[in-house]
C-alpha cells in the first residue's frame, strides 16, 4: 500500500459540509454517477454563485446551471463511463484481436463465437464498442449486411425478455414487435423470423452473460448457439463479456465449447496504464494547467490497488474536479484527491451497508453500536447478545448463534470489520471485531433504513467518532 501522510481522515469534517442528505444519488459501485456533481458544481450560498444565495431547490439547480466551470474545457460527460473515448491506451492488442476474430464478419463469412473475459474496468466493454464503430464504418453500402445487437445482461431478468428484446431489435413496424405472453418457443421462432428478415451476419453482444447465467441458467445461451441451424437468410455469432473468470466453468459442456471457440483475456491496468488513461482523458476534459502534478498519479495509484479498475480511476478523477470546484479553487491539487476518494469510499460503504440482508443489518447495527459504546475491540458472545436484543425489538425472530458468525464472515469479507482470534486462557478462543468504516457516516446511513429506523437514536449530524478506517492495516476491498 503506498503511503499517502498527508491523507485526510475519513472522518475529519468535511470542509464542504456535505452530509449523505445532500447527496442521495448512490448509485451501486459498477454504475456510479459521479456523486455530489448535483451539489458539487457550486456549493449553496457560494460567492461565485451567479444569484447569490439559492433558497429553494429550483434556484440552486439554475446557480448549478448558470456557474461556468473554471476547469472543464466543454461538457463533463467526457469523464462520465458512457464516454467511449476515440483513443483506448494499452488496448491495443486486444482491439486486434477482436477485430480479427470479428473481421470475417466484413466479407460475408461468418466468425467463431468469441468470450471475452477480464475483471471489472479493464476496457472489456469499450473495446467492443470501439471494434463495433470500425467495423460498421468499413461496411460498404450494398456489399455484406452486418447488424450488431448489444445488450447488457444485467438489465434482462428472464430467457423470455432477453429473446424478445434481441427480435424486436430487427422489427421494423409495430406490428412487427413481439409481445409478453407468448410461449418461449413462439418468440423463439418470430425472433428467428425476424432475424432472417434481416440477413446477413449478426453479432450479438452479450455483455456480462454471466449474471444472465446466474439468473437463468444456461437453457437459453444453449438456444442461441443452435440458432443458426434455424436460420436461413442470417448467421449469428456470439460475443459474451464477463468479468466472472470461472463462469463458463457451470455452463453445459456443448454450450462452453460453443461459447469458447475464441477466448480473449483483458489484464487489469497498472498504475502506469491508469496514468497514460487519465492524462489523455484529462487532457479532453479540463482546461490546460488545471491540474497539479501528482493528481493523475494519485488518482492512478488508488485505482492500480483496487484491481487496476479505470472506471475507478476516471471516478476519482472525475469526483476530484468536483471537490475542486465546492472549493471554488482554480486547479485540481492531490487534496481534493484525497478528498475525492475518501468521499467515493464513504459512498461505496454506505451503499454496501444499505443492501445488506436484513438480520446481516441487525448485526452490523449491533456491532457499531457496541464498538461506540466501546471505542475498543467487541467479543462475538456480546455481540450476539446485543444482536439478539435489537432483533427482538424489531419483531424479528432472531436467527442462531451459526448464522450470525457466517454473517461477521460476511461482513469481514466485505471489509466492512475486522474479526482478529482471542484466547481467553480456559474460556477458549473467540473472536474480537473491530470496525473498518467510519461510524459517522455509516450509523446514520443504518439509522435511515427503514428496518433500523425504529431502534435508531437521533445523533446530530457531524458528530464525528474515532474509528481504524485510516488504520493502514485494514484489509478489505475499500
Ligand atoms: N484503455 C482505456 N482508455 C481509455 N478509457 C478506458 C480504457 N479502458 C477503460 N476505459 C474507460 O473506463 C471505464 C470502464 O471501462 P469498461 O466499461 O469498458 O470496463 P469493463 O471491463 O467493461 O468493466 P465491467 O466488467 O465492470 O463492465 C469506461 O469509462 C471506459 O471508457
Ligand atoms: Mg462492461
């Protein structure tokens, strides 16, 4: 872990004085929108706010509107994840390589299916976007017909929706369409139709096909790879994108080698990757000499520890400018770097601790609360007591001693605590828990959720207690 002294705590006051009130719009980790650019572009009651001091939420979104940023150059979106930027540093071979596998596809012929696997923001979906864009612009008109369907998974919930919305992609007219409530099979049959109303070759982009899969089963990827024995005017080829390496490993053994005729690895990013992705997209993005030197560097470094994750980085970077501009200041330093990530952290572990499972809540609650009563390490035994007293309140029955210690697992596996072995000399071994997050962010967020609110105290917001989350030792995925 690199060391960065001069690191704010994470539960230093904040200089902004925002509060999670000011900023709701958690999105899940894999599709974050930037936090705080809904009050970040011009702090309420700002001095450089254009009318002056905002009372209502309408004249806060017209300062918001009307304030020109000093540092971006045009539009934020260049910094956004839907950006796909003309350029991808150190993805060029794997753009080859796609374009090899998919390059048949330009002379008629059809290409071997293709799965391309890589860990969260090594490009995987970028990359195929941008060997898309070339290839649909080499396409000649009149020459072999080629139609791309691109689609994400992990917004399909069933076979039946997933066949649908591939058929009434090539539906030209209403009637066209394929409705709900048919028979698996006859939309199978009216997207097979529909597709060789088409012709031609079709690639079909599977993105994350394996939440598909640990949704659905494998039943319908068997459905898609025999496809093109039903087909008389298309061929389809199959590109699936995961970034579960092993997923293919519950497939049906003739769905993974249909699946696998070509596989393509994306390795994660180092840090010096990471640097070349930012300069280049904050080059596009920022006025020139606004940034500081050692931002990109940091915000690269943070990311190359996080699984060498770009979305990361281009967030930090991104929530960086933010920072920048609730400071009205006229560059981006390594501070609001350092700002920017302790933020994105409080918001990940926030939105962690609100989809937990409701008794794993319970718990969390239980510990917090006994570790701020503490201050100091709490033994398992009390904090199944504890546990069990807040379950009972809530109506819950409370679940076994067994349960809950898969659940301290749990919560330790998403860095949330740390759960180090005591000896009590002849009362045995137990586990003692520390807590990982800060307690002023994260018991007010418990606080909120309808389930604990009933057991919830009042705290004054910026009532700010001592936690390890800057204990360099913490282990954990924040
Ligand atoms: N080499 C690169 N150059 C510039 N930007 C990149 C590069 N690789 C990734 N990015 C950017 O990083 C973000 C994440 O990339 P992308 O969505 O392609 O990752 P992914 O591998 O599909 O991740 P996931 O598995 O979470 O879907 C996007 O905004 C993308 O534009
Ligand atoms: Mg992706």
């Amino acid at each position: 872990m690199p060391n960065f002294p001069e690191e704010t705590p994470a539960d230093a006051p904040d200089s902004s004085g925002s509060t999670n009130a000011a900023n709701p719009a958690v999105a899940p980790v894999g599709d974050r929108r930037p936090t705080g650019e809904s009050v970040g572009a011009s702090a309420p009651g700002g001095t450089s706010s254009p009318v002056g001091n905002p009372s209502s939420a309408g004249e806060l979104l017209d300062s918001i509107l009307q304030s020109k940023s000093d540092l971006f150059r045009g539009s934020r979106e260049v910094l956004r994840d839907t950006y796909v930027p003309n350029r991808l540093p150190h993805r060029e071979q794997q753009i080859r390589s796609v374009a090899e596998v998919l390059a048949p596809a330009l002379r008629g012929e059809v290409p071997s299916n293709l799965l391309i696997y890589g860990k969260i923001g090594t490009g995987k979906t970028a990359v195929v976007a941008q060997v898309r864009q070339d290839m649909e612009r080499r396409t000649e008109p009149g020459g072999s017909r080629l139609t791309f369907v691109a689609l994400n998974c992990g917004n399909i919930d069933t076979p039946y929706s997933l066949l649908q919305t591939i058929g009434n992609s090539f539906a030209k007219a209403e009637p066209d369409r394929i409705p709900t409530g048919w028979s698996l099979d006859r939309v199978q049959a009216a997207m097979a139709r529909l597709m060789d109303a088409r012709g031609g070759t079709i690639v079909l982009v599977l993105d994350e096909i394996d939440r598909l899969v640990a949704r659905s089963g494998d039943n319908v990827l068997y459905t898609l790879s025999e496809l093109n024995r039903g087909l008389d005017q298309a061929r389809m080829v199959l590109v699936g994108i995961s970034n579960d390496l092993k997923f293919t490993n519950h497939l049906d053994a003739r769905v993974r080698s249909r699946l696998n005729e070509e596989k393509i690895l994306f390795p994660p990013y180092d840090a010096i990757q990471l640097q070349d992705i930012l300069r280049e997209r904050a080059r596009e993005a920022f006025k020139d000499g606004i940034v500081d030197p050692g931002v990109v560097e940091r915000c690269a470094a943070y990311a190359a520890l996080e699984n060498g994750d770009a979305r990361r980085a281009l967030a930090l970077l991104r929530l960086s400018a933010e920072m920048a501009e609730r400071d009205h200041a006229k560059r981006i330093t390594p501070d609001h770097v350092v700002k920017a990530k302790n933020r994105l952290e409080q918001d990940i572990i926030v939105e962690c601790c609100r989809t937990l499972p409701p008794h794993c809540k319970v718990l969390l609650y239980a510990i917090l609360q006994s570790y701020e009563r503490r201050r100091n390490g709490v033994l398992t035994g009390e904090v199944y007591d504890s546990y069990k007293r807040l379950a009972e309140r809530l109506g819950l029955q409370p679940l076994h001693a067994r349960s809950i210690s898969n659940y301290v697992s749990e919560l330790e596996s998403l860095g949330l605590i740390r759960a180090t072995i005591v000896s009590r000399g002849r009362g045995g071994r137990t586990r003692e828990i520390l807590v990982d997050v800060p307690l002023s962010e994260t018991m007010p967020a418990l606080e909120e959720d309808p389930l604990i609110a009933p057991i919830g105290r009042p705290r004054s917001r910026g009532q700010m207690l001592l936690t390890n989350f800057d204990n360099p030792n913490r282990t954990g995925p924040f």
